[in-house]
C-alpha cells in the first residue's frame, strides 16, 4: 500500500506539473490586422455563458473536494489545486470535457484511489488486528476453563483430605481411650498380684537380713531387739499363731549358747510358717501370670494400635496441608487468568470496535466521496431516451 501510494503521488504530482505546463503555454496566435501597418491584438470572441452547475452537483463536488483536502498522502497545494478544478473538470457534463479536463478528473480518481485503498488497509489490518486478539481471548478462556475445572477437582481432594484427617482423629481419640481402659484394667487385675509380690519380697528380704543373722547369733547386740521386733511383725503379716508369736521374742532373743531345745523348736516352727507363707505366695503369683501376660498383651496392643491412629493422623493432617496448599495454587492461578482473560475480554472489544470504525469509515468514503465521483463523472447533459414501454 506505501508503495503504492507514493507511486500514485509522484505521478500525481507529475501530472499537475505537466498540466500546468500545458496551461501556461496554450496563448492565443497573434495575427496582423489587415488595416493600419501595426499589428493588434484581435478582439477575442466572447465565449458563450455556460449554465452553473445545479446544487446537487456542487453538493457531489463537496463531498469529493472533502475527501481530496483530507488526504494525508499529497502535499496541500495540489490537494487545493485538485480540489479547486472539481467546478472545471467533475462538473461540466462528460459529452463537453477536453481532453485536459480528463486529466485533472484522472487525477483526482487517483487521489481517491489512495483514499480508498487506505481505508480497505486500515480494515484489513483492524480485522487481523481482531482475529489475533479473538485467538488470544479463546486462549485465556480456555485456560479459565481448564483451571476451574483443576480448582474444583482440588476442592473435592480438600473436602475429602479433610474429611479423612477428621476421622483419623477420631480414631486416634478412640485408640487413646482404649489404651487408657486397657492400662486401667491391667492396673486393677495386677494389684492383687503387686501386693503378693511385695509381700512374698519382704518376707525373703526379711528371712535373708535378720532372722537368718537372728539364728546364728551374728546380728550386733544393738539391733536385736529391733530385729525380734521386724520378725514378729511378719509373723502377724504370714498369720503365725498367737502362741509363736509370743515365743519369738524369747527364743531370738538368747545367746545361741544359751539356747534349748525349746527355743529349737519355735524357730523351726517359725522357719516352716515363712516356707509356707512363701509357698502361697507363689503359688498366688504363679496362678496370675497367665492374666497378666494378657493384660499385658491387651496394653501392647492398645498402645500400637494408638500409635498407628497417631501416625494415620499426623499423615492425615499433612495430605490436608498439602492439599490445601494446592488448592490455593490454583486460586492464584485462577485469579491471574481471570484478570487476563477480562483484558483479553477488554482488547477484543476494543478491536471489535476498531474493525467496525473501519468499516463505517470505509462505507462512508464508497457511499460518500466515491459514489459523488462516479455519479460526476457520468454526468450528462443527454436526456434518456424512454424505453417503449414506458
């Protein structure tokens, strides 16, 4: 289009130089007067009145001198020179023009060519201009539907993380009571078999540390009475009889030189009673053990099941994070494309609207300026001959 519309300038340009070349060199020939020896210039023949043209065809001229005074292609002074000619040239019936005024009306179908052609440029590239920005404005709206649709499946993976740590905790809170019921019951079924243990310790600690040094005479002076008197205890914790409980004091308390017979016989009467104290007590701890190693076995368990409930839901809890997290991603990226589609949105408008000033543009110059310069330059003096059926 640049190239042509300079073409058509600079032959437009050589046009009107040319023309007004020819004008300024067509003078009438000078010829001697026949009386006289000077020559005189012959009276010129008064041409005759040429009608105005009507108000129609100055409202056409308007129109084309509009068009041609708007062109931004020509410089101004051929543009007014163009623009001027219109009465002489578009205006005189096509049967009455001269060859010059042919021309001039040449030249001015070129400067309207230009206008022309500018205007169908200017919608082409408006039109490209939209058919880009609609490509650009389906990308965004795609890309607005795929990261919906992304952000509503990272919802329902929210929702249903969510739901899951809920339940996990749930668990975990079931798992704890559990565990607490089961150490509980551990405790209450073990407390017997504690008592008997601590018990049956005592006495052999009892047997080892002082009755033992309290028989062989080896416990210092100082402490034997001390002594007698922790032995006579156990003895009423075992369920000695009341006659050897009295008899202890006596029989423990002698030298061991000193000792008869007697004194023989309550200390292994007392030595029989700790053995068979010590026997239940065995016997008591051996028939516990099976409900102990169970309740131990139910603790165990209850605590790695706990464990497990834990573990499950600090998994839980993290999947919910990251889920979120994700979810949140895609909100930002939903909002980024939302903003660019809404600016595509924006530019497709703006280029619609642009293709659309084009158009009218366009059709305003085909319907304007041009139509007035076709309707010119078949202009006829010639009436229509009617048809015969008219």
């Amino acid at each position: 289009l640049a190239q042509r519309l300079a073409h058509n300038r600079q032959g437009l340009e050589g046009e009107v130089a040319v023309c007004t070349m020819s004008f300024a060199m067509k003078r009438p020939a000078a010829s001697m007067s026949k009386r006289g020896g000077a020559g005189e210039e012959p009276a010129l023949k008064k041409p005759a009145a040429a009608s105005a043209p009507s108000g129609h065809v100055n409202e056409l001229c308007d129109k084309v001198s509009h068009a041609i005074l708007e062109s931004p292609e020509y410089p101004s002074d051929v543009k007014q020179m163009l623009a001027n000619s219109l009465t002489g040239s578009l205006a005189v019936p096509k049967e009455k023009r001269h060859a010059f005024q042919d021309s001039v009306i040449e030249m001015i179908s070129n400067v309207l060519d230009s206008l022309a052609a500018a205007a169908q440029f200017k919608l082409d590239e408006a039109e490209k201009g939209l058919g880009a920005t609609s490509e650009d404005y389906d990308k965004h709206q795609n890309a607005v539907e795929v990261i919906a649709s992304t952000l509503a499946e990272r919802t329902k993976v929210v929702d249903a993380a969510k739901n899951e740590h809920d339940e996990s905790t749930l668990a975990r809170v079931a798992a704890k009571e559990a565990f607490v019921l089961v150490e509980q019951a551990q405790t209450r079924a073990n407390a017997g078999l504690v008592v008997t243990e601590d018990k049956k310790q005592r006495l052999e600690s009892g047997m080892e540390t002082i009755y033992g040094p309290l028989k062989c005479g080896t416990l210092p002076a100082a402490e034997v009475q001390d002594g007698i008197k922790k032995i006579e205890q156990l003895g009423k914790e075992s369920g000695f009889d009341v006659s050897l409980l009295l008899a202890i004091p006596t029989a423990l308390s002698k030298p061991l030189s000193n000792r008869g017979s007697f004194d023989s016989m309550v200390m292994s009467q007392i030595e029989d009673e700790f053995q068979r104290c010590l026997a239940k007590f065995a016997d008591e701890l051996a028939n516990g053990e099976p409900g102990k190693k169970e309740h131990a076995a139910k603790v165990e368990a209850a605590s790695r099941e706990h464990a497990e409930a834990l573990a499950a839901e600090e998994a839980a809890k993290a999947a919910k994070e990251a889920a979120r997290t994700a979810q949140k991603d895609a909100e930002t990226q939903q909002e980024a494309l939302v903003k660019a589609q809404q600016k595509s949105a924006s530019d497709m408008r703006t280029a619609s609207a642009g293709v659309n000033a084009a158009k009218t543009r366009l059709k305003e110059f085909n319907e304007g300026p041009l139509a007035a310069f076709k309707e010119l330059l078949e202009l006829t003096e010639i009436a229509t001959t009617p048809s015969a059926g008219g």
